[in-house]
C-alpha cells in the first residue's frame, strides 16, 4: 500500500507574525519558514506505519513555489521514499488544493491519505474533508491514533466532549491531531540520503486543475492589543466588573 502526505510549507511557529504595512499579507521576506507542524505529525505517522510493514512507499505532496522543496526534502530525510511538487506560484486556496490532491493521488493510486488537520498560517481546516469528499473515501479527522484491522482502520477521534473511536474501511483520508505522535528529530545522514532521493515537479495545468482564488482578501490587521489587567479587592467587586463593565453576566 501506498501512502500519500500533503504538505505545506508555513512561516515558522517559533516566528512573530508581521502584517505587511499595506495590509495586503502578512511578512514572508527573510523569514525562517519550515514544515506545518501537523504535517511534520502526518509524516511521522506514515513513517512509522510502514516500520510496521503496513505500507510499502511513502510519497509527499507539496503545492507551492520552488522553494517548497526544502520542505520535501525534509520529509524525505524523515523517511518518505519519493516527493512531488506541484509548482505554482498561486496563493492556492483549500478547495483547489483539494482537487490538486485529488487528481495526483487518480495519478499515484495511494491506499490512504494522511494530513495535517489544519496549517497553522490560515487554520481553515478544510482541506482533508474536501479531498475526502471529492474521492468519495471514508475519513477520519483530528486522528490521536491509528490502529489497522482486518476491515481498515480503527481511529481516536478528538473531539469537543473527549475521545471517540470509529471504524473506517481503506481506501481513506485522515488528518492529525497534536496527540497522534511525536515527529523523529531528522539526523544528517538522513538529510545527505534525501538528496538523492527522486523528486518530480508537475504544475496544476499538467493535472487540469484551475487553481485561480475564489475568495478575494480585502485587508488584513494585526489583532488590537489586549487592554491592561486590574486587581479586584474581592469577589464582590470582580462580580461588579463582569456583569457592569465587561457584560459577560
């Protein structure tokens, strides 16, 4: 079995967020950038599937501009056997990375799909569920394990009032949560193997896609600064605050 991991190349987390002065994005110029850190989990989780003999290539997906291929070559170094960029220079939007996934894995015939249950720049969480309604495949989202069976997958779900666990027959997308694992440090001889390890480069018009935004961003503004804390002198006097003042009761 094949599994396929998308990718997406993000401003790194460690990194203080700047809006653009014209409000027309946010600041990607000299700025460290590094793999989605929910993507950097599906990686692992693939990885660690086939070190268990449950699959047998690992194949990343990444859409974006060149520069995405740092990013692939790091999920090689983890363990990924082949990678594909999808070269484009498009801010592409969810729905059509969607359908560029759906297209490349008609094209690699993958037996599960694994993602990063959002990016950490839009936090759209749309993506997987797309692409598991485009492909008509079962899904399994905000995954804290994985276990196979001999009908398909046995899944932890977080969800907002705790854990579920579902049984989901393969072919199948499921994305991750922070809980699923914990990704492998890449050591340097790893990173000197990536090197040689193939990486193709397509565009969204090889595959018939038209990646051109449906959604277009008006303005963009750093969120207001949080207004200093006070001290009560007792709860009666905090109760005052929230029912008068912040009318939260």
């Amino acid at each position: 079995m094949k599994i396929l991991i998308p990718i997406k190349r993000v401003i790194d987390f460690n990194v203080r967020i700047r809006v653009k002065k014209d409000g027309s994005g946010v600041e990607t110029a000299n700025v460290k950038m590094s793999m989605n850190p929910f993507c950097e989990i599906a990686v692992e989780e693939a990885v660690r599937i086939k070190e268990a003999g449950k699959a047998e290539e690992i194949i990343a997906v990444a859409i974006g501009g060149r520069q995405c291929q740092d990013i692939l070559r790091t999920a090689l170094a983890m363990g990924a056997d082949r990678a594909i960029l999808i070269e484009t220079d498009v801010e592409v939007q969810p729905l059509a990375i969607a359908k560029l996934l759906k297209a490349t894995i008609e094209k690699e015939s993958p037996g599960l799909a694994i993602l990063g249950k959002q990016a950490i720049d839009g936090d759209n969480n749309q993506t997987g569920q797309m692409l598991s309604a485009l492909l008509g495949w079962s899904q399994a989202a905000f995954a804290s394990n994985i276990e196979f069976t001999d009908t398909g997958l046995e899944v932890t779900r977080e969800v907002d009032g705790g854990l579920e666990t579902i049984a989901i027959k393969l072919p199948a997308v499921v994305t991750t949560d922070l809980r699923l694992n914990e990704p492998r440090y890449v050591k340097l001889p790893n990173i000197m193997k990536a090197r040689k390890k193939p990486l193709d480069v397509m565009t969204p018009q090889e595959l018939g896609v038209d990646v051109a935004p449906s959604i277009d961003v008006l303005d963009i503004a750093e969120p207001p600064a949080r207004a200093a804390g006070v001290k009560v002198a007792d709860v009666n006097e905090l109760v005052d605050k929230l029912r008068n003042e912040a009318k939260v009761i």
